[in-house]
C-alpha cells in the first residue's frame, strides 16, 4: 500500500452512472473483453476495501480508513455505519482498517474480524461479533484481540488483508515495514510474521483465541513461528482466492523496480515457500547480502517493471471474476495499478502459464476489489467512488504484456518525504511540482542534465502532487508526499 489522503465527503446516498472505458495499449491478434467501471456512489471517504458476509443479505461492507465500516443495502448506503472505531484509529497515514472478513459461518455465529492500526501505532487482528438484535451493527464489546503487533519499533506501519480458505481457516498477510527510504528484511526472519502469508484457525473461543493448524508447514517447528504459512513478501497488500479452484491469486507491492502477481494452483501448493523479498524483487536482484541460492525461492508468473506508460508502481490486485452479468469476462483475473492508471486483465491457461493483457485508462487510484454474493466485481477509489466492474459487449484486440517496454526516464519513489529522484536519460528542460488544484509549487531547472539526479523539496502540506518533466517530452508522474 502507498500511503492515502482522505477524500472530502460528499453527499453518500447519491447514485451516479459515470463509465469509464478502458483503451488498450497496443493490439494484436485475438480478443479480450473490454472493461468499464461504472460509478455507482460517491462520497466515501479513502475506501480501502470491499466484502460481502456470505449471509444471504446481499449487503456490500465498504472498509473507510478512518476507522468506520459502511453498508450498501437494496443499492442504498446506510446511514448508521456497520462499525465505527474511529476514535482508536485516528488520521494518519499510517493508521487505519486495512481488511475486515466474515466467518465462513457467519450468519449462524455473527463472527467477522478486523485487521487495523490504531493511534497507538499497534496493528492488530481483533474479533467481534453483530448485535443480536440488529444484524447492520456491530456490537463493539465484543472485541477480542488475537494478534497484537508493534509497528513502530518494526521498521513501519503492517499494512494486510484477510481472507477465509476453502478449508475454514483464516489467511492474512502482513507487510514487512519497508517504506520508499527503507527496506527491512523481516520477511526472511522466521521469529516474526512481518512479510508473511499467515494461516491460523479462529474457531476458538478462549485466549488467544486461535490455534495452530496442524498441517501448517511449520506447526511442529522449533525456530520458525507455526503461524506462517509462506515466506518472502513485502507488501501483498491486494490479494484473493478463486473458490470455484481453490487458486490463490497473490500479487505483492514491491520496491523500487517492479511489481509482482504469484498465482499457486491450488493454494495448498504454497504451503512453505518463500517467494524471495528482499533478495529478489520480481525477477530482479535487489538486496542478495546473506541470501540463500536462487533455487531456494519462488519466483512470480507475472511481473510489470515501474514504468508509468506501460506499467506502474503499486499492484492492486482483485479477483477472478465468476459473476453472471458479464459473460466475456468470466476467468479473468482483474487487477491494476494504483500509480499509473493500468489494468491487467490475467487468464490461466490449461499448460499453467498465463495470457496478460494490458489496458488502460482506468480511474484514477483503485484502492481495491470486491465481490458480491452473486460473484459480481467492484471497486473502490481515493477519489471516493465506489464502482461495478464490468465489461463492454463489444471485445477489443489483444496484446500480452511485455514487460521489456520500458521508458528510460523515472520519477521516484511514489511516497516522498524530503527529496524526489529524477533518473533522466532524456532532455529535459525543467521539473514543476504541482499540487492537486494546478497551483505549482515548484520549479527547477534541469539544463538537459542526464543521469540520476535528487531533487530536494520545500515545506509542503501532505498529499498528492504532479510532477512533471518538460523538455522535448514530457513525462509525469503522481507523487504522495508526507512531510
């Protein structure tokens, strides 16, 4: 996850019918579906997330970061949030509800979970319960904390998500506490489940209120927490099952080259692995001090390097459609970029390997995906929309991704504190910064200066800002800075 700035709260219960079309990049032989994001409300406030509770409701949950769960019940949203622990949460970046997920059984038992930051810095896995008396409120005392883990002394903030398996127990990943000015290397420690594909069973009801399953791949193990279930990530921030085959897709937002998908067909198969952060990112060597032989680690299927264009900078993955609404669109993996405004539409092929295809154009800062009880895909955005994902009739020509188109000239990281690099081999005559009204707030002269060049910032209000390139191209580039 790269760090969000809320967006302002507008009137919630109004539907909107805005479609966005996706354009693909480059054509080729064969077809694909053409995928649309219909706005369907607006007004949420930095939604980071979508889940239905497998309840026969037909209820869509939306997570808002600032600590409050929304429910979208007969196409209208609430007004009572589900869950509102905002007072614990509080405004930072750093802090917030990264997932919540609903037991299996869950309209028997009335179980669902959190996993979240508060003010205090601490990421926790917690267990509630729905009021008894009214199924759209959560009863906040029935809180029970699972895991409890310290970020602040821990290179970061652990950002996650949470699924239910096929199999009834609850996965989650936690990121490793690498930022753009930092990497740590917890997701190798096996003390600490920092970087780590987890898999606990929940259906316990005394302290700690989980258990260890007992074909976990380290459940008898002396020197590696029996909690793992995979090592090696650094921040699968986006990830889910596909329960029609039990594959796992899991994309992970990596560093300073490029991003990754790993898909585990069916995901018993990943029991174990170590999917290699921070020795490899991707494909590529990144930090390989005390790594083990490449032969040790997993690779991805499918990486993209952070190349605006063509790829991006923040994975955002989704989910395999199985929906009914949009029949060219079933078996496709949907996933995108939360940088470059990408969108990858991924198919697994009979022989294993997978067909990716690259479109663009889609709104901009997709936080997640989600699914309904009926199998349809939505989609939530820092610009405060909630969207269905569909696709058009008509299907487009395709084009696999190859990940060798690459531009030269980049601008990083995409979360800046102090400084920005420039690495240009283009002519460039300047670089502006400008703030998300138009209003510039920076010039520099570049003189065609080539090379890797640090380009240091005034005092500046957090958010999100452009910075652009101009010289005989122009390139540019979103920017969160955190100051």
């Amino acid at each position: 996850m790269r760090t969000k700035f809320c967006s302002s709260y507008i009137n919630a219960n109004v539907f909107f019918t805005c479609v966005f079309v996706l354009i693909l990049i480059s054509k080729q032989g064969g077809a694909q579906p053409q995928l649309t994001y219909t706005s369907i409300l607006k007004g949420l406030v930095s939604p980071l997330e979508i889940k239905n509770a497998g309840d026969g409701s037909n209820r869509l949950f939306i997570v808002e970061q600032g600590g409050k769960v929304l429910i979208i019940k007969n196409n209208a949203l609430q007004a009572k949030p589900f869950l509102d622990i905002s007072p614990i949460i509080g405004n930072s970046g750093y802090q917030g509800i990264w997932s919540i997920e609903f037991a299996p059984n869950y309209k028997q038992t009335r179980v669902f979970f959190l996993l979240s930051t508060g003010k205090n810095g601490k990421t926790e896995l917690a267990r509630y319960q729905t009021s008894n008396k009214n199924p759209d409120s959560a009863d906040l005392a029935t809180r029970a904390v699972l895991l409890s883990f310290d970020g602040l002394s821990t290179g970061g903030p652990h950002f996650g998500q949470m699924h239910f398996g096929a199999d009834g127990y609850l996965y989650f990943t936690l990121s490793d506490g690498s930022s753009p000015d930092s990497t740590t290397r917890f997701s190798q420690d096996s003390t600490n489940l920092y970087g780590k594909m987890c898999r606990i069973n929940v259906n316990v009801k005394k302290a700690p209120y989980y258990s260890i399953p007992t074909d976990n791949p380290f459940a008898n193990s002396s020197k590696v927490r029996p909690e793992i279930w995979a090592f090696g990530f650094r921040n699968a921030w986006r990830w889910s099952f596909d329960y029609k085959t039990d594959n796992l897709w899991l994309p992970d937002v990596e560093g300073e080259q490029s991003e990754e998908l790993n898909v585990i067909t069916p995901v018993k198969f990943g029991a174990g692995k170590n999917f290699g952060w921070p020795c490899y990112e991707g494909n590529l060597n990144f930090l390989l001090d005390g790594c083990r032989p490449a032969s040790v680690y997993t690779f991805p299927q499918f990486t993209y390097l952070h190349d605006v264009p063509n790829g991006g900078e923040t994975v955002i993955g989704g989910y395999v459609y199985r929906g009914a609404a949009y029949p060219t669109l079933r078996n496709y993996f949907v996933m995108s970029d939360f940088t470059s405004n990408n969108a990858w539409l991924v198919k697994l092929k009979a022989n294993g390997s997978l067909e990716t295809n690259l479109q663009s154009n889609i709104p901009p800062f997709i936080e997640s995906y989600g699914l309904d009880e009926s199998g349809e895909m939505y989609a939530v955005a820092m610009d405060s929309n909630l969207y269905r994902v569909g696709a058009s009739t008509a299907a487009i020509a395709s084009q696999e991704y190859n990940s060798t188109n690459t531009s030269a000239d980049r601008i990083f990281p995409t979360v800046a504190h102090t400084y920005i690099m420039l690495q240009l081999s283009s002519a460039f005559k300047y670089v502006s910064i400008t703030d998300i009204s138009g209003r510039e707030v920076l010039r520099k002269d570049l003189q065609g200066s080539k090379g890797l060049l640090q380009v240091n910032l005034p005092s500046l209000s957090s958010g999100m800002y452009v910075v652009q390139l101009t010289g005989e191209k122009n390139v540019q580039q979103k920017v969160y800075i955190e100051q």
